[in-house]
C-alpha cells in the first residue's frame, strides 16, 4: 500500500503485528527526495510500509450504513432476495442514496459507471471513491 492512495480519515491497519485499525490523520514525506512517506494515524506515525489496507467485506459495508437493496431488517437472512444476472451469477446491491455497489456471490466488490466495472477490493479505495461522486465522507455508523 502506498501513502499516497490515502485521504485524511481514510481507515487503514496502522499496526501490521496487532491489526490495530486507525484513522489517518495525515500523509508526510520522512525523506528530501520522497522515498520514504510516514502516515499520521490518531494514535500513533507510521512508516508507509508497516501500514496495509483494510479489506472491504459487508461488515464495513454495514458500518458505512449501506443496505442491501431488498433487504428489510425485519426479513430473516434467508428470505433476503439477490439479483441474478444474465449468466445465472448471483449478487447483491448495496446502496448509500444514489451510490449502489455490487457484491458477487464469490465476495467481490465492484462499483458499476456507464458499463465500465471498477473493483473494490479495500476499505480505503471505497472511502476515496465515495467521496470523489458525492463529496461527503462516508461516516462509520457502527463501530
């Protein structure tokens, strides 16, 4: 993971022995020539490369107060209904207002512009991406 993919409040694991997660506080280059970038978290500064990605799952997704696309909490999980596309592959949508991501069946998280499919894979891409379309943080609802 590389510093300079990260925003202020972007979630990441600061501590890769402990998986302690922060919340960046901000990104300085350590050297003259920008070689070496330390990340400032809530609790502790970091070299770059003893931080990682948090994986995106739908647990965070809850967290960031998404909700699946027909889907009620009063439903039991069994009778939530998933989309099914063309091929027979199952997934799920997850919305936020207008911002709606597409979970697979095998895990994989995608967010879908005029036909063209980008993956999410971490906690911090989703962050980053959330706010470049609506220019709002996404706020954790659930710690």
């Amino acid at each position: 993971m590389k510093a300079n993919e990260l925003r202020i409040g972007n979630y990441i694991i600061e501590n890769i022995e402990t998986d302690i997660i922060g919340k960046v506080k901000g990104v300085n280059s350590y050297e003259a020539d920008n070689t070496e970038r330390v990340v400032y978290t809530e609790r502790q500064t970091t070299l770059e490369e003893f931080i990682q990605p948090i994986p995106l799952t739908e647990e965070w997704l809850y967290k960031f107060d998404l909700i699946k696309r027909n889907y009620t909490k009063d439903m039991p999980e069994g009778l939530q209904r998933p989309d099914v596309d063309e091929d027979g592959n199952i997934y799920y949508i997850w919305v936020k207002g207008a911002f709606n991501l597409e979970i697979q069946e095998s895990g994989e998280i995608w967010f879908e512009v005029y036909s063209h499919y980008i993956h999410i894979k971490y906690v911090h891409q989703l962050q980053n991406l959330y706010f470049s379309l609506t220019e709002e943080e996404l706020i954790l609802t659930v710690v």
